[in-house]
C-alpha cells in the first residue's frame, strides 16, 4: 500500500424527503443568497424545482438561476455562470442533477473563486487557487461528483473533453434522497450504473498489489453495485436498490475504493476522447464499449487481479478467470442495454485515426496508465471494441 492523504468533507443528509429541508440547511450555514443551477427540465416535471423554491422563500434565502446545463458540460455556459454570480455577489451555488450539473457548477465555482479562466484548469494550465462552496441535491446516481474532487469540462466547438482535480472542489454538502432518481429513464440508469462500477473497476486494476483493506471494499461495492443494477432495471422504482446506486454513486469516486494505490484512468481517458468528439454519445455508454476492449488487450498485466475479483464478486474459481471476468462485465453491460460496439453507436474504423491522434496529441503523448498508450496502441484498442 501505498502512502496516501485521503479527504471526504461532504456531508450527506441522505433519506426520503430531505430536499425539503434546503432552505433549512442553507441558513443553518449562514448562506443568504445562492445561484441555483440546474439541467434542462426535468426538475419542472418532477415537481422538485417547486419544493426548493419553497424551501428558500421559507427561510428568506435569495436566489438567482441558470439552467440549460446540456450532458458534458459546455464552457461557455460556465463562463456565462461567472458572470451572473460576480454580479449579483452569490455566496454558495446549489447544483441540482447529476454529475453535469454539479460539474458545471464547480468550473463556475473555481471560476469566481480564483478569479481566471476555468478553462484554464482543464487544460492544465493553471491550477484553481480558490473556489466558492458548493452544495448538491442529487438527481441521478452515476457520476459520483458530488463526494469527489474531479470536474470534467467540454469545448464542444473545439471537441475536447477533459478535467481536473482540487480538493477545492469538493462540496460542502449532499442531499441524496433516492426517491428523486425514481423517474431516470432505463438508459440513464443504465449510463449510470456503468459509470459507478468504472469508478471503482479503474481504481482496482492499478500496478499496487497487496491492497488487503482497499479491494474488499472496491470488490463489495463493485458487487452490491452488480445486485442492485438488476433489481432497478426490472423494477425502477425499488427504494432499496436505488439507495445503494444512490450511495455507492458517491462512494465509488470519493477515493475511499483506491487508498494507497495509483489511479490513472485510461478508460475515462480514451472515453472523454470519444465523447468529446462525439457528443451524443454518453459517458455511460462509451466506458460499456471501451472497458471491454481495454481489459482485453491489457489483460495479462491483470491476471492475479481478475482471478480475485471474479473469486469474491462471481463466486467462482474458472481456470481462466480474466476470460470469464472480462466477458461477464460484457455481458452485464449488453443486460443493462448499453453498446458494448463502436459500432453501435455508428463509428467506424474509418475514424479511428482521428482519435487516436486525439487521444496521443497527435502521436506526442501516451495516454497514461499502468500500460501507456501509444496511438498503436489505441488503434488496436479501437479494433478491439468495433
């Protein structure tokens, strides 16, 4: 095991109901005026935009919004984001949805707070100095931002997608009540419950061996996760399973499932490219169609690692076990509905090329992890997943 500093500042108020306590918790924290930020609606269908406006009127909380938060994030509605909350001198942003809004509302956040360019940060040209608080009422499990320190940011002019991480942006509180995510449609479900077994499946196949305490808590959220994906897909409004997705969301990306190991997140790397260059496709679905073909080609680094996760997680002891492990996951992924294919979501080996000089910049760079990829390497990885 590796040495390690590990933070998890959030507070969670997790349970039925708790959104109607907002206003409640924003005045306990001395906060009086907030930008409430939100995605494209559906927080009007569901009737969850009504309680908070209440909530806030009740405890004399002032608010000005900004909705229209699109899946990746784009960086002009950030910037737009800045200027409202310099204006109009708010003091918290409340992002209520999931990992895009809550994104958007930490670039905003770093934004005002260090005074530059968000942009900047995703980049990796400069490094956020300062951010505002942040609070989150969660709408979808998946993306697991609302405990974690990363924030991933897209140019869709320009077709990149990428992100950084400061422990500045981690938020001030959670309000998790899993009734809220009974109205996610299948697909998003699936996307998300993708999402939060990658979060933890990226942590565990590291080069650090020996993670005793550390895999039997990636390996036990990897398995509730797996339990509680088919019970929501046959029934979505199961309060017990959608609170495990809720909680294992949050848990999955707040580091708790990769202490004293090294995280390099290849899959996410190679996905950002893709999404980032189409940006129709979902995270979700882009991680379901690459991780297979990435643990097929690394395979061989992993053996001892696929032997115990398909030992505790399956149940079962195959004389090939990185085999059955890589194809159960296949498996899963096509159960949940998700693309398991390039293919499928329309992309063909003609493209291959542009992203692979997408992803190595131009054949300058590898894309990092315990085996860093060389743009053959993509193209190989990409054949792998036609």
């Amino acid at each position: 095991m590796l040495d390690f500093t590990f933070v998890s500042p959030t507070k969670i108020y997790f349970g039925k109901n708790r959104e109607n306590e907002i206003g409640q918790i924003l005045k306990a924290y001395g906060y009086h005026k907030i930008l409430l930020h939100y995605g494209q609606g559906s927080i009007f269908k569901t009737g969850l935009y009504t309680k908070i406006i209440n909530s806030l009127k009740e405890n004399d909380i002032a608010y000005v919004e900004l909705g229209n938060v699109e899946p990746n994030p784009n960086i002009d509605l950030v910037r737009k984001g800045i200027k409202i909350v310099k204006k109009h001198q708010i003091e918290l942003i409340l992002a209520v949805g999931g990992g895009s809004v809550i994104d958007s509302s930490k670039a905003i956040a770093c934004g005002v707070g260090s005074n530059m360019d968000p942009w900047l940060f995703v980049t990796c040209q400069k490094v956020p100095t300062s951010s505002l608080p942040i609070g989150v009422i969660l709408t979808i499990s998946a993306a697991g931002s609302e405990l974690s320190n990363s924030c991933v940011i897209s140019d869709k002019a320009k077709h990149i997608k990428n992100g950084f991480n400061t422990d500045l942006i981690r938020p001030l509180f959670a309000i998790m009540n899993p009734e809220l995510t009974f109205s996610v449609s299948p697909y998003q479900t699936a996307c998300g419950i993708v999402d939060i077994l990658m979060h933890t499946l990226e942590r565990y196949f590291s080069d650090v061996d020996d993670l005793l305490f550390t895999d039997e808590i990636a390996l036990g959220l990897i398995k509730a996760v797996i339990k509680a994906g088919k019970r929501v897909i046959e029934d979505p409004n199961d309060y017990s399973a959608r609170a495990t997705l809720m909680i294992a969301s949050s848990f999955s990306h707040n580091g708790l499932t990769g202490l004293g190991s090294n995280m390099y997140f290849t899959v996410h790397k190679l996905e950002h490219v893709l999404s980032g260059l189409y940006d129709n496709v979902s995270h979700g679905a882009g991680l379901a169609i690459l991780f297979p073909a990435w643990a097929k080609y690394t395979k061989k680094l992993f053996e001892k690692k696929w032997q115990y996760l398909v030992k505790v997680v399956l149940d079962a002891t195959p004389s090939n076990a990185t085999d059955e492990g890589i194809s159960f996951f296949e498996n899963y992924f096509k159960f949940l509905k998700m693309p398991t294919t390039l293919k499928e979501i329309g992309i063909t080996s003609d493209r291959f090329v542009n992203f692979a000089m997408c992803a190595t910049q131009n054949q300058t760079k590898k894309v990092i992890g315990v085996m860093p990829l060389a743009y053959d390497d993509v193209i190989n990885i990409l054949t792998l997943a036609a």
